[in-house]
C-alpha cells in the first residue's frame, strides 16, 4: 500500500511508467515495526537501508543535551527517509514513531541501481527532494515568523493536505495521530500555549476537534488567516513542465 502511495507521489514529478512502476513495487520486501514513541533511526548511529513509510506516522527531530527537542517535518505513508544513506555513513538526526506502524526497508545499492537505470525515477526522486526543502523552508517561516495560531493553522493545513495526497483525509476531516506536546515541539511552542491556541481555533469557527479528529469547518478562513498557499507542494510541477514543452 505504502509503496502504492509512494509511486503515486512519484508521478506527480514524473511519468512513471509501467517499468519503472513494476521496478518500484519489487522493492519492498523487507519491513520493520515500530511502536509509538519508539526510535526507529537514532542520530549518530550507522544506518543500513532506506525507509518508505509503510504504515503510521513518524517524525524527523533533533534534541539537545537538556532533552529539548525539535520536531524537523512529519513523516506520513509513502515518504522516504533516510536517503542519507546512498551518500553518508551516519544518521544526523533522529527519527521517532508517533504510532505503531511500520516501514519497508530498501538496499541502498537497489536504490541506486534504480535511479541509475531509469532517467524518469531520478527525476521524480530529485523532485521529493525539492518538495521535502520546501516543507522545510515552511516550517522555518512559520516558526520564526508566525504567531502561535498561524503556526497551528498552517501546520494543520499541511498536514491534511498531505494526508488527502496519500488518501488519509477527507476534504474537510484529518486523523491527527499526535499529542499536543509533539504539535508544541513541531511548533516551538508550549503544550499549555498549544492547547489555548487549539481551542480559540475551535471558539472562533475555524475548526471542530474529537479527540485525534479535525474537522475544518472553514478551511478559506483559515488559509487567509495562516497565510497557508499550497504551492509550495509543487504538486504541478510536472504538468507544468510538460506545458511548457521542456
């Protein structure tokens, strides 16, 4: 399934065809588990394969000596991670399970190989690496720039954009499977700070929440509020590469 939604994200940035679709699915044959809270990569420890979210959610995060941590960007169903690997030895930061799910686990000589034999996968892989910038250059504008409730606002937008991709979400509902500490250390924020700002978001009409469900009852107001615009998905880039003929 994982590598169903991956190949999905892939032709988005290529034309993926039947071939490299086929060479796709064969990779992933080998899966590792994981618990909630369990670390699947720790920074400084060697690494041995490439990881495709298979099942649940991850985050990339870098902690320091106190214990303070820094959530890097969310890892759904279909993402990549640990591509460090094709070109060094050692992990630069660390990778934690937010649920139980689990992951295939990829050579990295098959992951090269595969980008050596097919011009299209290169291409598309290139493009995951220009969108995972992206999401990085987000999340430094939103925690250095926004308020608290912009920060909320355009994460959770995020997030559920990138789950509807993956087929997560509905088009006004998400699952968030994370504790509002963890949404206070993707944010820089306090768990107390985070719940107030969840709650004025529900007060103030722009959302209902259920526990883990968030419904967004007024999904414009919200992108007009956070200054959240999709683009930086680079979701068309491919269509927009063919239009113009290059």
């Amino acid at each position: 399934m994982a590598l169903e939604a991956l190949v999905a994200r892939l032709s988005f940035y290529s034309e993926i065809g039947d071939p490299e679709r086929a060479e796709l699915l064969t990779l992933g044959s080998k899966t590792r588990n994981f618990t909630a809270g369990q670390e699947i990569v720790s920074a400084g420890e060697p690494m041995d394969a490439v990881l495709v979210m298979r099942e649940g959610w991850a985050a990339r995060f870098k902690e320091l000596e106190d214990g303070r941590r820094q959530i890097l960007n969310i890892l759904l169903p279909g993402d990549i991670f640990d591509l460090q690997v094709l070109v060094a030895a050692e992990a630069d930061h660390g990778v934690v399970a937010l649920t139980t799910g689990s992951a295939y686990a990829i050579a990295p000589a098959a992951v090269r190989d595969l980008l050596a034999g097919s011009g299209a996968l290169t291409m598309a892989f290139w493009w995951t690496q220009v969108q995972e910038e992206a999401f990085l250059r987000e999340q430094i504008v939103r925690n250095g720039r926004q308020s608290a409730q912009e920060r909320i606002g355009h994460l959770l937008l995020e997030l559920h954009r990138r789950a509807q991709i993956v087929n997560l979400a509905g088009a006004d509902t998400l699952r968030l499977p994370m504790t509002q500490t963890q949404i206070a250390d993707t944010l820089g924020l306090t768990p107390i700070h985070t719940n107030r700002v969840l709650r004025r978001l529900v007060r103030e009409g722009y959302i209902e929440t259920d526990r883990q469900w968030i419904r967004f009852l007024d999904a414009d107001a919200l992108a007009a509020m956070c200054d959240f615009d999709p683009a930086y998905f680079h979701l068309d880039a491919f269509r927009m590469r063919l239009g113009r003929g290059s």
